[in-house]
C-alpha cells in the first residue's frame, strides 16, 4: 500500500459519504507537496477496488470505502436522492438471486452492483413536512 493510496482511503473514509474522483484529486492536491493528476488518483482507485477496499457507485460517479472489506461479497446501495447520502447493505439473498438467474442465461459475471435510488428517512421525513 503506497502512501498515496493509503491517503486516498484514509479521504474516502472520512469523506463521509460518496466522493468523486475529482473530489479526491483537490483533497490530495491539499496534503501533497508535489503535484498529483487525474490517471494517479485513479490507479490509486483501482488498486483499492481491485483489493476490495473500495467500491464505485456507478450512477453517482463516485467512491464509497467498503463496508465489509475482509470478506467478498455484492454490493448492495442505497442511495438518497435528496442528500446524496448511501448505505451498503449485505444480503446474500440477492447474491444468491442473482447467481442463479445468471447461471440460467449461461452468464459469468464478474463483479455484482446493485444500485436502488430513493429518498433516506431524513429527507423524506423532511420533504413530507
């Protein structure tokens, strides 16, 4: 693990919340003293995808840290439209499911992301009001 990626995780998990990459990037630019672009930020993404650390929640175009990076398993979010906010959730239910309906098309896939946009408690509390 290279400092840079250890920053880069370091950022995710006190992001907060989803982070883009460009997000990432100005928040390294912040604590490194040489200059730091785009492809470095994300290799240094990959890397941590690659190790399971770190998932990418495609409709948001953004970086979570993983929930549960010592074991293998699918991602499940759920994201807030109004915030923004997300939360991984661990169901093997759905990784069971969706296994064997690929294994029914002859299908192998190779990574498992499913993505349910909504409202959290919070904003729909708040939007009710």
């Amino acid at each position: 693990m290279t400092q840079l990626r250890r920053r880069v995780l370091e950022l995710l998990w006190a992001s907060g919340g989803p982070t883009s990459a460009y997000q990432l990037i100005e928040a390294v630019k912040g604590k490194e003293s040489r200059p730091v672009g785009p492809p470095t930020v994300y290799r240094a993404l990959h890397f941590l995808m690659e190790q399971g650390l770190v998932s990418r929640i495609e409709s948001l175009n953004a970086y979570v840290p993983c929930v549960h990076p010592e074991r293998d398993h699918d991602c499940l979010f759920f994201i807030c439209s109004g915030c923004r906010s997300s939360v991984e959730l661990e169901d093997s239910r759905i990784g069971g499911l969706l296994a064997e309906d690929a294994a029914a098309l002859g299908f192998v896939a190779s990574r498992r992301t499913v993505e349910v946009e909504g409202m959290c408690a919070r904003c729909a509390e708040a939007d009710a009001t």
